[in-house]
C-alpha cells in the first residue's frame, strides 16, 4: 500500500497534492494493525530493555501520529464534506486504538516492569520522563479499572471524541451557512477599502454583486470595530453570536445544545470512574495547578484587581457613545466600534492607518529577520514541497552554518473551509531512532484577511501580535532536543504553562525597533513612524481590564461548568460568571457557549485559566530579555536551551527556574496589563 497511498509515507514530509479521502481509513487501518501486532509481540515476550520495550511502541505511535496529523490539518484548513465523512470515520478508530492500548494490563505492566530495572535508572532524562509520562496515560485512561468500568469509559472516550468533532463541524458549518449581502455602498461607512476589498471577493466567490458580509473572523471584526452602520453590527453581531445554538437567524439549524449535555455528562461519568471528583480534578492530574481550588483563588483575585478598572472603562464607553456618537443605548454590538472611535479620540491611533505599515509580505519579512536576530536561524522557502491551498507556504528552518534542522508550513488567510482562529499543530516530531533522523516539522495558521485583486493582505497591530503568539508556540515544537515523541516539544508539557513561550515572544510587538522592521507601508514602504508607535505603546492599556475580565469570564466559566458547582446548564452557569466578574453583559438570546470551541472541541476544556497562569510565566520571563537588552542572543539561547529543547523531560516549573533563576512572579504580569498590586 504504501506505493499507492500517501499516507503511509510517514518518515516523509505529507504528500498533500496526492492525499484524498479515500486514503485516510485504509491508512489508519494498515497503522493500527501494525501498531497491535507491536503491542502483541512485547507483551508476549515481555523485554526488560528499553531498546526493546519502548523502542518498537514509540516507532509504532509515530506512524499513526504522522498520519493523523496530516488529516486533521486538512480538516480544519482544507475541509470538504467528503473530508469530514472519513475524518469521522477515522476518529473513531484512532480513539478506539489508543484505549485498547491504554487500558492493556498486560503492557502497562511491561512498562512498570522496566521503570524498576537497573537500566532505567542510568537512561537519560528524557528516556525515563517518556516511559514514566506512558505510565502515568495509562493509569489516566482506566488500566486499573475493573473489566466492566475499562469498557464504560472506552466507550466513554469514543463518543467524547465523535461529540467534540460534531461539536466543532457545527460550529464552521454555521459559521459558512451565514452571510448577508450588501449593495448599497453607503451601508460599509467607516470600512476601508482594503475591508470592502474582502467583502466584494465574498461576494465574487458566491457569484452576487456587491458586497458581502460573513461570519469569518476577519469580517466579523471589521464590521464590529469600524462600521458606522449600527444596524449592520447588530446583525453582525447577533448572527456571531447565536451560531450553532437554538437562536439567531439558522435557530436550530446547526445547534449545538444537547452537544454540550452530552459532553459534560460523559466528561464527569468519565472522572468518576477513574476516582476523580470532577473532570477539573482528572484535568488538573498532568497540570501545575494542584487544584480547582487554587486556580479558583487565582481568578477571583485577578478580577479583584481587574474589575475596578473595567467598570471605569465601561463607563467611559458608555459616557462616550451617548456624548460624542449618538448612542444613548449602548449594546454590546457597539463596544468594539465606540472603543475604536474613543482611542482614536484620546491617543490619534487611526487603526485603518496603522493596518496601512503592516501589509503581510512585510510582516512576514521582519519575523524572519527576528527569528535570525534572536535565535541565529533563517527560513528557506522551498518550492518543491506540496501544499494544501495556495495561501500555504513551506520553510526549511536553518542555523547559522546553513544545517536544516526543522521545518514550518505557514497559512495566514482566512477562507471558506477552514477554521478560524489561529493555532500551531504538529506536522512531523524530531526522530533519532538508529538510521532515523527526521527534523520536527510544524503548522502555523492563522486567519488574517485575505489578499485580494489590487488590494493587499493587512495586518492590524493586534494580528501581528497573534502571529507572534503562534511563533512561540512553533518555536517550542522546533527546537526540541528530545529525541522521545511523546514528550518532546509541546507533547507531554504542562497544558497550564503551554502558553508561555508563546505569550513571551508576543511582547516583542511591543518593541518600537522590531516593530518598525516588521512593518512597510504598502504604498511607499516607509516604516511604521515613531509617532504612531508612540500612541500605539500609549494605548497599550486601553481597555486592558476589560479584556482582562473577559478573559477571567471565559476562564471562569469553564472551571465552574467543570466542576458543576453552579448546574450543568451552560446559559445558567455563564449568567452567574457574568454577574460576578463580567462588565459586557450580551442580551438573553445570546449563546456564548455554543460556539466555545476552545472547551468543548478543543485541548482547554477545565484549562482555559491556562492563557491567564501562563501569563505570569511568560511576562516575568519577558522581563530576563528586557533586562539584558532585548535582542538578546545569549538571554535567547538560554531560553531555547532550558525551556524549548527540554519539552516536558523535566517539570515546566524547572525549565522555567533554569532559564529565570527563580520561580515566577506576578508583578510583570500586572504591568503588562496596567495594573499593579493593591
């Protein structure tokens, strides 16, 4: 098979012009059977060696991961309905493998077995950390169980995976199902060209004049933050947020309400049966927070500090709308446009004129000389790397003496198809296995607006801090020394302090010499002016409690939905999170939750506090860089050396006291935010 489907050449990059979804079943089927015949022969045999107790498993998890990671990329950026059907089909059988796996007595006990060798106890660091990291999976997916609970909760975790995946499915269908088209310009008052560019190509791509509005990130946050039209942001806003729920204008349609039930109850039967209270509690096993409880008191003293200064925002919004804009009403379909209108009343920021220095190409650019400054690496485009879509792009990541030792596909537009949001994904893990050497290979993708005919691609300041953000988090993946998959990069590390390089290497937007090297306006090429980076820096705080408190409100509402304390209905549970922490409260019909992909079809469900933990490992750790210059390429080294070679080979808390000299400390956390300590 492996001549004639793509799939199965694993040790390579992914041959994507030739995958098709009739590949993706008959390829995991082919894995899988490989992988059990490998489970079979170490527990017949049971070694004692790790060469021969871990070895053959690992090399059997990284063919059916190379192929997983290769499907579930195209599924969210390149989705089709065939696509999906496998997808679906292929999910099942991944999560039924893994746990027929995970809950083998009989190889658990192998690998306990080889924990208490002599071996063992001389193998490096990240050899041991591999094996005692399985040991630790296996007692988290029932091993233990009795036979009757081991088959509940296996069943328990399959549909947990088929209900995440409809859950997102839901959420993009709804997201493609709405638009509205408009033909009378004067309805786009306030947009720019570039914006009004996008939505006339929406509109070409449906064969309709005009323009169109959509649900897609980009659009929904033009309209929000620079249409004049009222009304506009009203549907804009109700469409958003009311998708895959029982409201809004597809009511019904793509509802995701008895989804949401169904995860809840399967998440908390799945903890019981494992011993945990709750599913925060199973959750919080393989994090650094200890408790529900701790991170509850994290939250609610970070809004007590928050809080205060988010209701004086608010106010000044409000004062502002119904003074200066003709909004006696405000609603929350107008704090995004009033916002803008008030920043760029107090500090002269023009959005759509800083959006001017930053188009793609020049962002693009500038990262590429920083990732040189910072790290000593450059980014080799290939030509002869197949991609998916023509908006992605291939780079060989070199060092100073021109070693290939990792590589990076970049997609930044938003399109029909393709999730939104922004993410880093594995594509290949580093391998050193005997004759083996593969350099890891990661995704980064974001959803900025497309480029369109005449018009260029640009970037708010606020993207290009996200495509930082994303860096971080590929930077981990790239230039891990762990020669074990499992936990090398961001595999195995912490989920509450996954945030940390990414979150660090954010701060560098908000430096005016890397900023201005990023930036070229599209028409003359001229950098980003000290002027506008001067307001910009000023404005760094404009409503930054309130972006706090929404984030807590998130956090919160995750925690609590978790841990049942407040009832399993989601409406009833984000309604009393808002009563404490939030100051925007939406109207009755709006369904937050419904679209909440992060928690219910994502990596962050009893974790979505992990953006505000990590936030304080990631702004103290900023400060080592800001103490020794900046562009630092020693302060950069020893960050790359003892937290993003070292994956998860030891404690998260370790890496970061190697690299801080201590543990982490709030203050420059609370600046970052402009806030401070009572």
């Amino acid at each position: 098979m492996m001549t004639t489907n793509p799939l199965l050449d694993t040790l390579a990059l992914p041959h994507f012009g030739d995958i098709r979804s009739d590949h993706i079943v008959p390829a995991l089927d082919q894995a899988i059977a490989e992988h059990r015949a490998v489970v079979a022969r170490i527990v017949e045999t049971r070694p004692t060696r790790f060469a021969d107790a871990w070895m053959p498993l690992e090399r059997a998890d990284a063919a059916i991961t190379a192929i997983w990671s290769a499907v579930s990329h195209l599924h969210g950026v390149a989705d089709t309905p065939d696509l999906r059907a496998a997808y679906a089909t292929g999910q099942v059988r991944l999560v039924e493998n893994q746990l027929q796996v995970m809950q083998n007595a009989c190889l658990y006990d192998v690998l306990v077995a080889l924990t208490r060798t002599d071996e063992f106890a001389g193998l490096a660091e990240a050899d041991r950390a591999a094996v005692e990291h399985m040991v630790r999976d296996f007692e988290l997916s029932g091993v233990a169980l009795a036979p009757e609970q081991r088959a509940r909760f296996a069943a328990l975790s399959v549909e947990l995976s088929q209900l995440s995946t409809a859950f997102g499915n839901a959420v993009l269908d709804a997201t493609d199902a709405w638009f509205e088209q408009v033909e009378d310009e004067a309805m786009l008052a306030g947009l720019s060209e570039a914006d009004k560019a996008m939505f006339a190509e929406a509109a070409r791509a449906r064969g309709l004049s005009g323009w169109v509005v959509t649900l897609q990130m980009p659009s929904v946050s033009a309209v929000l933050t620079f249409a004049e039209n009222r009304e506009l942001r009203a549907r804009v806003y109700a469409a958003s947020g009311t998708r895959a729920s029982d409201q809004g204008p597809h009511a019904g349609q793509f509802d995701n309400s008895v989804r949401i039930a169904d995860i809840l109850a399967r998440r908390h039967e799945a903890a019981r049966l494992l011993g945990f209270a709750d599913p925060v509690a199973w959750s919080l096993a393989t994090k650094m927070a200890s408790s529900g409880g701790e991170v509850l008191v994290f939250l609610r003293d970070l809004a007590a500090r928050a809080k205060p200064a988010a209701e004086a925002e608010m106010a000044a919004l409000a004062d502002y709308a119904a003074k200066h804009l003709d909004i006696p009403d405000f609603q929350p379909w107008d704090v995004s446009f009033v916002g803008e209108q008030m920043r760029q009343a107090q500090y002269a920021i023009d959005e759509q004129q800083v959006r001017a220095y930053f188009p793609v190409e020049r962002v693009v650019a500038g990262w590429q000389r920083l990732l040189d400054r910072l790290f000593g690496i450059r980014l080799i485009a290939r030509q002869d790397v197949a991609v998916y879509h023509p908006d992605a792009c291939y780079y060989d990541v070199a060092d100073e003496q021109g070693t290939v030792f990792a590589g990076v596909y970049v997609d930044l537009h938003a399109r029909p198809g393709k999730r939104g949001g922004a993410w880093m994904a594995q594509a290949r893990p580093r391998l050193n296995d005997g004759n083996v050497r593969r350099v890891p290979v990661a995704y980064l993708v974001c959803n900025f607006a497309p480029k369109t005919d005449g018009n260029p691609s640009l970037l708010s300041h606020k993207e290009v801090v996200t495509f930082l953000h994303e860096t971080g988090h590929c930077l981990h993946h790239l230039f891990t020394r762990v020669d074990r998959p499992n936990i090398a990069g961001t595999n195995g590390f912490e989920w509450d302090a996954i945030e940390l390089p990414s979150q660090l290497m954010e701060d560098f937007a908000w430096d005016r010499a890397v900023l201005r090297d990023m930036s070229g306006h599209h028409e003359t090429g001229a950098p980003l002016p000290d002027a506008v980076f001067d307001t910009l820096l000023a404005a760094r705080h404009f409503l930054s409690g309130m972006f706090i408190v929404r984030q807590i409100e998130f956090a919160l509402f995750d925690l609590l939905l978790h841990l049942g304390l407040l009832g399993s209905d989601p409406m009833e549970v984000i309604e009393a999170v808002r009563e404490e922490v939030a100051v925007v409260r939406p109207p009755s019909w709006h369904r937050f939750p419904h679209a909440f992909t992060h928690i219910f079809a994502g990596g962050y469900a009893s974790g979505y506090y992990s953006y505000l933990w990590a936030e304080v490992l990631a702004a103290d750790g900023f400060q080592r860089f800001a103490e020794a210059g900046l562009i630092d390429r020693a302060t950069a080294a020893v960050f790359r050396d003892e937290v993003l070679a070292r994956g998860a080979s030891r404690p998260a808390a370790a890496s970061f006291r190697a690299f801080r000299g201590r543990d982490a400390e709030p203050e420059a956390m609370l600046a970052r935010h402009g806030l401070a300590r009572p």
